[in-house]
C-alpha cells in the first residue's frame, strides 16, 4: 500500500489515500501564506478552496471572534435570536440586490442551496400550485449532498449516487456565438409551467471549470424566469464577496434573483456559516395560522452567534478599507499576466472574472480525472504554492491581500508548469 497516511484516522475529502502523498500539517496561517511544521510557507493562491477573502486571520476578524467567545457559544435559533445575527441580517438586506427582504441562516453552501429549493418548493405548494421541477444549466457545481448533487453536473464524482438524485432538466453552457441555445432551452422548459426554480451560479461556474459568461446573460435569464414565473436562485457561494469584481456578481447584471445563496466568504473564511435570502412572496407564503406551512428547516448550528460576529466584522471591513481597490488592483495584474499567455499555443480559454484568471492547458486528456491533475498539483507543491487544478484548467483565485511579487510567483510556475506537463495545441 502506498497510503502515505497510515498513522493517521483521519479520511480526507476529494482525496485518493492510496495514491495522493503524505499530508502536510499547517500550523499557522497569516496574510495570503499557510505555514507547514517543517517551517515552509506556501502562498494560498485559491484561497483555501474559495473561502478566504480579505487573507487569512484578518486582525478585525480574529478580534471580533475573540470578543463574541466572552459571551456567547451555540444558542438554539427557534423561539430565541441574538444581536450578532440580526445586525447582520440587516445589513446584508442593505448590501444585496434590492428586493430581498427576508435572511435564512444555515452553515455551508450546499445546506444554503437546499435552503432555497426547499423555499422555491414550498412557496408552490403553499400556493397550491403544481410546481417542483428545477432546471439548471450544465457543468454546474451547487454541492456535494444528494439534493445539491442532484442540481449540480454529472460525472465521475457522483456516478455511485446516481440511483439517489432526482431528475432535473439541464439547458447548455452558454458558449459564445451560441447564446441564443441556452436562453431558448431556458424559454422552453419555463413555457412548460410546472418550473419552480431555476438556479444558476451568476457569470462564473466555478468548480464546473471556472467557466464564464457575460452579465447580460443573467439579465435575459432573469427576463425569462419572471416572464414564466419561475423563481431565479442565484448560487452566489463562490461568486459572492468580490470574487467576480463587484461584491456580489448579480450586480453586474443589474439583477435581483428570488433567491440569493451566500457562504464560503461571508466570515471572510474564518468560520462556517451560509444564509439563504429571498423576496418577501417566498416568505409570506409560509405565513399562516397553520403550522403546517411554516418552512421546516433547521441545521443544529443555525446562525452560531461566533460566525455571526465574524460576518459582522466582515462586512465592517467591506465598510472601513479599501476593499474594491484592492480587488481591481488584482484583476488588472490578472490581466496583465494573461495577456502574456493569450496567444501561448500551450493554453487555450485564457480568461478572468474579476479576482479569477483561469486557463487552460492544451492537453489531449481533460476532465476532472485528467492526470495532469495530480502531476500539476505535484509541480506547485514543491515551489511552494497552493494551486490544484480542475483537471487540465488552471486557475488562481488569491486573497484580495495577494501581493505582485506573489502572483508573479504563481504566473511564473503556471509559465513552467505548461513546458513541465508538454502542453501544445493539437
Ligand atoms: C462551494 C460551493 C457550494 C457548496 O458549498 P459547501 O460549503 O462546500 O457546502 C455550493 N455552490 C457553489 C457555487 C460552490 O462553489
């Protein structure tokens, strides 16, 4: 067995024990950097998968942590609430797409997106109204449980629980040139009238590929859904928190979903937490004399008044520094290193969103499974730099803390990297 990991319980997620090396123990975290005990420091440049704003142990953030653990640990979220999670229930009402009224806390991103199919499901059947179809679009990513898997894009990763997920209808990727594909499938199923919802992740589809489309997509598909209506959850887990350019990606667009998912950064990635927000019709419609409409949902830790308090000091620092500088800042050095490799025959698809530049390397094998994968993984390691690759697609999603230096750092493995692996367009 080549388990580099015998000595340890512990089962590792999106990890292959027998093949991948022995696990590094990160011992303290600061700024854009993760410290090993052998005393290396790596530069986070995906942000620990995605969470990770403003850098890692944001003073304002830690303080804010330290201060809520004097008062508060878990309290039950039913018949009780505390301070921390209505402050920031109301300011995240100020900050989101006008129109959302009311905020659903839960703890991860897959339990906000089940918060909103069960919304968008229960706002129809306390209508009486014969709706709880979903449509979604391919190679979306919305979770890892059986109801976000049943959302999200089918492969390898969840061919053993096919038998479990339930059938949704899919309408393409808007691939450029043919746009009008997806809005028309969008037009088609929505016509059909039995759609409750139809959930998107707004202009990037992140674990999917970082796959990207342009704003005023979400604008035609906000047009139609209301058209029909048909609910718009917009699955902004990944997207939200500046990762796109703007706080949350639906503003680009213009756009007010019914629903609007939120985690991974809403603690700046200190601790978990996730909220569900929706239109006032989603709530009302579970109001009744009759208990059996109420929204039966509850996760144990709903609304942990610790995470609260990071949240809250989160958006204090959207509110105190130069945050949007900062991520605009990054976005032209993406641009700038992309550039250089726009018409690099080892790449294809050099693209950026905001905070996100992808690529792809010119391989024959693609894919989540692709072993350039894992070789890949394996190159930025030893240089000391967090990158792990969806298969053949390379991309750096940094803290807005990332300096020049570091990126430089990053673009310039990504540079050797693509001689390493023998990338060249067929
Ligand atoms: C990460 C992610 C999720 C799932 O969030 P978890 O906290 O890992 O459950 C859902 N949707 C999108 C778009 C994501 O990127």
């Amino acid at each position: 067995m080549t388990s580099g990991h015998a000595s340890s319980p512990i089962w590792h997620p999106f990890t292959q024990h027998q093949l991948d090396p022995v696990f590094k123990k990160i011992v303290r975290t600061e700024g854009a950097y993760l410290f090993d005990h052998d005393g290396r420091s790596i530069l986070d440049a995906i942000s620990s998968w995605w969470v990770i704003t403003h850098g890692h142990r944001h003073p304002v953030i830690m303080q804010a942590i330290g201060s809520a653990l004097e008062q508060l640990d878990q309290i039950i979220f039913a018949e009780y609430s505390h301070e921390a999670a209505e402050r920031l229930a109301r300011r995240l009402i100020e900050l989101a797409p006008p129109g959302l009224s009311h905020v659903f806390f839960s703890d991860s991103g897959s339990t906000a997106v089940e918060v909103a199919l069960k919304m968008a499901l229960g706002l129809f059947h306390n209508r009486g109204v014969p709706r709880s179809r979903i449509v979604v679009m391919e190679h979306s990513y919305h979770g890892d449980t059986i109801g976000t898997m049943s959302i999200g894009a089918r492969g390898v990763f969840n061919a053993a629980y096919e038998p479990l997920l339930f059938d949704v209808a899919s309408i393409p990727f808007p691939v450029p040139g043919r746009e009008q594909e997806t809005l028309d499938a969008l037009e088609a199923y929505c016509r059909t009238g039995d759609v409750a919802a139809f959930i998107v992740e707004p202009l990037v589809l992140g674990a999917g590929g970082m796959k990207m489309y342009p704003p005023h997509l979400l604008t035609e598909f906000r047009r139609i859904t209301a058209r029909h209506e048909t609910l718009l959850i917009a699955d902004e887990v990944m997207t939200g928190w500046g990762r796109t350019g703007t706080l949350f990606a639906c503003e680009q667009s213009g756009v007010t979903p019914d629903i609007l998912c939120l985690s991974k950064g809403i603690t700046g990635g200190a601790l978990p937490l996730a909220v569900t927000l929706c239109i006032p019709e989603i709530f009302e419609a579970h109001l009744s004399e009759d208990r059996g409409r109420m929204f039966f949902h509850s996760s144990s830790y709903t609304a942990n008044p610790i995470a609260c308090a990071a949240a809250v000091a989160n958006l204090d620092i959207w509110r105190d520094e130069p945050v949007l500088p900062r991520i605009e800042n990054i976005e032209a050095m993406h641009r700038d290193w992309l550039s250089q490799f726009q018409s690099d025959p080892r790449f294809a698809a050099v693209r950026q969103q905001g905070t996100i530049a992808a690529l792809d390397l010119a391989v024959e094998t693609k894919g989540y499974l692709s072993e350039v994968g894992p070789k890949l993984r394996a190159f930025f390691r030893e240089r000391d730099l967090l990158i792990r690759p969806l298969g053949n697609v390379i991309y750096l999603m940094p803290p807005y803390c990332v300096t020049a230096h570091d990126l430089q750092r990053a673009y310039e493995a990504i540079d050797e990297a693509a001689d390493f692996i023998g990338a060249a367009a067929s």
